[in-house]
C-alpha cells in the first residue's frame, strides 16, 4: 500500500476487490460498451450489485473508448458507480490518450456529482491488454493532473487485483507524485 498527499487531496493504491471498497463513495467499472456484466471487474461489481445495475445502466448504452456514466450502486457497499469504457491496447488509437480520459472524465463526472471518494481498478489492463506498468504511468499522470483543480474529490484509491499490479502502481505513485 502506497498513499500521497496531493495539494491537500488524498491518492493511494492497495491491493483489494473493487466490490469492497466500503469506505469510498463511487467506485469505477472496467466497462464494456453495452455496460453488461461480462467478466473481470465488470463481472464482480454487476455480481454483487445485482440485476438492477444493468437495468439500470441499459438506456445509457453504448458508451464509447473514453467516456465515462454513473449510475446508483444497488447491492454494492458504495453510493455510485460510474462505468468507464476503456481503450482495446493497440486498437483504439491512441490508447494513452483514451485511457487517461477514462481517468480525467470519471473524476470529471464524479466531481460535478458532489463525490468526495473515488475507487478505481486498472482500467484495460485485463481483457483489453493494457500492460500494467503503462497502464500505471497513464492513470497516475492522469489523476495528478485533473485532481488539484477539482472541488470535491479529495480522496482516489487504485484498487490492485494482484501483489504484483499493486507494486508496479504503488512504486509509481511514490516516485511520479512528489
Ligand atoms: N477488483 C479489482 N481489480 C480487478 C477485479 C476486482 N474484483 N477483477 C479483475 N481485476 P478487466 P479491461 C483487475 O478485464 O481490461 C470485461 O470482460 C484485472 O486483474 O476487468 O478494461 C468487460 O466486460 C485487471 O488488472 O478490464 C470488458 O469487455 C483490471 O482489473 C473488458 O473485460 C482490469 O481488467 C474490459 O477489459
């Protein structure tokens, strides 16, 4: 576990499930551009929040590489869940610039909603082949750029699936976030 002071805000990354973050506000999915379940993190959060997330979510797809929606959490121990389609490394070009907005427009969004905490797992670095240490250098520079100018987000968590994927996040998170 690594945590940062940022400008005051809070930036950290553990090892964890997603679907148990119970001490954070809005927790973020790995979607797929329909925002069904499928597997990996959209797999367990639609698992533990139940059927209603998708009902939930059906009138808002499909979401595109980028983009970022909310919805409630239902079963989920969290109060939002915001849905985040990120880049197929090597095919939704360029993947750096599509993944970082995920980041930027999920704190966006989170922020223009009020949300103090936001969770977030390392977004196409499953399925869509993200490699970890790239995916970590996007998503930090990402957060260490929007965070400082937003109003109510004070507190972001990396939720790492793996003691590897945790090291590679938290060894850059200390030494790019001064
Ligand atoms: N908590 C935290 N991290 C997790 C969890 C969990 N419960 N489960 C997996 N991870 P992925 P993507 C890690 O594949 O690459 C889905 O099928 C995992 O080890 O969930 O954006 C969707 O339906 C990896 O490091 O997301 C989409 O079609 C990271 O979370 C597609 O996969 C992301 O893995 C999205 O692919």
């Amino acid at each position: 576990m690594a945590q940062v002071e940022l400008n005051g805000k809070t930036v950290e990354c553990m090892r964890g499930d997603i679907t148990r973050q119970d001490d954070i506000e809005a927790v973020v999915n790995a979607a797929n551009a329909q925002l069904m379940p499928g597997g990996g993190v959209a797999g367990a959060l639609h698992f533990a929040a139940g059927p209603a997330l998708a009902e939930e979510c059906r009138p808002m797809a499909p979401i595109r590489p980028g983009e970022a929606v909310i919805s409630g959490a239902h079963n989920l121990p969290n109060q939002f869940v915001i849905h985040c389609l990120g880049p197929v490394y090597g095919v939704d070009e360029p993947s750096d610039y599509w993944l970082a907005e995920c980041y930027r427009n999920a704190l966006e969004l989170a922020d223009s909603k009020g949300i103090e905490s936001v969770a977030f797992p390392a977004i196409s670095a499953g399925s869509f082949g993200y490699p970890i240490e790239a995916a970590a250098d996007v998503a930090l520079a990402a957060v260490k750029q929007v965070l400082p100018r937003l109003d109510n987000v004070t507190r972001v968590r990396f939720v790492l699936f793996s003691g590897s994927d945790e090291q590679v996040f938290s060894s850059r998170l200390l030494s790019t976030i001064e």
